[in-house]
C-alpha cells in the first residue's frame, strides 16, 4: 500500500529518563502463560466474569478464548480492525475499530452497530457506568497501516471524545500526540489519555473542564491504559524511547519526509520486549515489570484483573497472562 504525505512538526523531546535505557526491570517480570489465537495482532485484552479473554485481531474477528485457551469463539466480525475493547452497561461489547469507527457488540449474536463514524482512527475507551463513552482518535489523517508515520511527522492532531447518552459526540481535547488509551477514574472525575507521541497520561478533569499532564516524559511508549481491579492506571508500553526517532523528531521536516519514503526495515520499530507498568491516580509509579519473551513482543494491551495481569499485541499470534 501506497505511504501517504506526511508534514513533520518540529519537537524537541524530553531527555529520556534512565529507565528507557534499561531492559530489565528491577522486579522481575513474572513468567507468562500463553494463549494462541489462532489469528494475528490481539491488539486490546478484555476478561468476562467467566474469566473468558476477548480479544480482536487483525482479520476483523472479535474472539472469545476460554480461559485455559483450549476454545475459542469468534464473537463477531467487524469487517473492519478492532482495537480496543469495553464493557457497556447493557452486556454489549464496545469495539474501538481502526478502520469503522466506534461500534456496539451483541456478542449473543454478533450484530454490529455503529455508534460513531467519521474518525481517522478510533483506537480505546473507556465507559462510565452510565454508559457514557470517552473514547480516542488518534489522528486527523493517517490510518493504523501508518501509525509509524504519525510518530515521525509528531502531528499533534489526536484528540479525545465523549459520547453522551443521547448519542451526540463532543470532542474534550484536541492536539493530542497520537492519542491512544483511555481510563476513566473509578470516582468518574476525570479521563486520562495516553499520548504516544509525547511520552505522557493526559488527564480531563470532568468536573472542572480543566486538563493537565498525569505523568510526564515516561521511558517507552505508552499504548492501551486500563483502570484495574485494584483502582491502579495499568500501561501496556509498547516499546522504550527510542534516541534515533528523538533525535530525528528535533530535525528539519525535509529530513522526515526523506526516512519515511525509506524501506519499512529501516524505519523507527519497536524493541523486542514486554513491558507494563501501573501508576496511581496520583500518578506515583506502583508496579514496574519488564522483560524479554522469546514469542511475546510489542505489548499494545493490558488488563489487571484480580491479581491478573493479561497482555495483549498489535503483532504476533498469542495474548498472555500473568500473576502479580
């Protein structure tokens, strides 16, 4: 497929912290139980009260592994890219799809509908209790085949949405860099908002109408956020900072344009690791764990449930698990 323009905005970022040079993190990463798919790219990971993992993957298939991974269903078919993954309160699944836009579920018979058309590049949400939905487009332009591209041109064109409960769509923030995973915090007083290409957790405070940075000039690259059971801000970092795309994000556009008409091996990619983290709300790093796999890579999507850790990924063909 054909690359699109892009139009490079110059950026210096933060020196990196210390952290994104290590590989290893100073508590070790528990060992991993992988799920197959039978599928590729489980980008997002939701748990039902059964202990079910669903997961979407490249193909357009909403899957349902049980929890041994032994059976798996396919919930529905998009036809499109389903990314992030929620609960409605109605038992519905809400689908985040790269290429349709923001969809409801009925995983008893797989309908799909549509709840919002029209984005770029619907990526996570989250839902209130009652059933209100923030959720995020991460660019103005460029789709998920050339999410590589809007980390290079640092276009500041993502922005985060809410869906009211009588389905009209209102845009909280605008500006963001590559907005990508959503929280609600459990109080429902604010939204945060991973910003990719930025290094940082955008907080909304819903009851002030007032915005400011949660955690700033993290050491990777944060992708899905999850509020976990235990009321923590869970981030699937997707790989460490990488010092060749911030030295190049602080250099003549011109000189952008040239790497992106490059071979895609020679591209800004992610780091063979996995990698998690979990904030409080008060933004104070919790839990750290980090570290190499030889199957499971480029973690995209995390969910903490009852002391359980799952995993998703943008590539391969394995959602995984860990205990805390």
């Amino acid at each position: 497929m054909p690359r699109p323009s892009i139009a490079p905005v110059v950026w210096q970022p933060p020196a990196a912290p210390a952290r994104a040079r290590e590989r290893r993190s100073a508590v070790p990463l528990p060992p991993l139980r992988l799920l197959d798919v039978v599928g590729t790219g489980p980008e997002d990971v939701l748990v039902d009260e059964a202990g079910n993992v669903l997961t979407g993957v490249a193909d357009g298939r909403v899957l349902r592994l049980s929890p041994d991974g032994r059976h798996i269903d396919v919930v529905a078919d998009t036809g499109g890219r389903p990314l992030g993954l929620e609960w409605l309160p109605d038992g519905s699944l809400l689908v985040c799809d790269a290429r349709r836009g923001l969809l409801a579920v009925d995983v008893g018979t797989g309908e799909v509908e549509t709840l919002v058309s029209g984005l770029a590049f619907c990526n996570n949400a989250a839902v209130a209790p009652d059933g209100t939905v923030y959720f995020s487009d991460s660019t103005d332009r460029l789709g998920i085949d050339h999410w590589q591209g809007e980390l290079l041109q640092h276009s500041g064109t993502g922005r985060l949405l809410r869906r009211g409960l009588s389905a009209e769509t209102v845009v909280l923030l605008e500006g963001l860099q590559f907005a990508n995973g959503v929280a609600l915090a459990p109080d429902g007083t604010s939204v945060v908002v991973a910003e990719t290409g930025a290094y940082r957790l955008t907080r909304w405070s819903l009851t002030e109408g007032t915005q400011d940075v949660l955690v700033d000039n993290l050491p990777g690259f944060p992708d899905n956020i999850s509020i976990g059971s235990d009321g923590l801000i869970w981030v699937a970092m997707g790989s460490p900072r990488d010092p060749s795309l911030d030295r190049m994000l602080a250099m003549p556009p011109a000189l952008r344009k040239a790497v992106w008409r490059l071979p895609s091996r020679l591209l800004p990619s992610a780091q063979r690791t996995v990698w998690v983290q979990a904030y409080g709300l008060d933004g104070e790093l919790v839990h750290d764990f980090q570290g190499p796999h030889d199957r499971l890579r480029f973690v995209t999507g995390v969910r903490e449930v009852d002391g359980r850790v799952y995993l998703g990924s943008l590539i391969g063909s394995w959602v995984a698990y860990f205990d805390l």
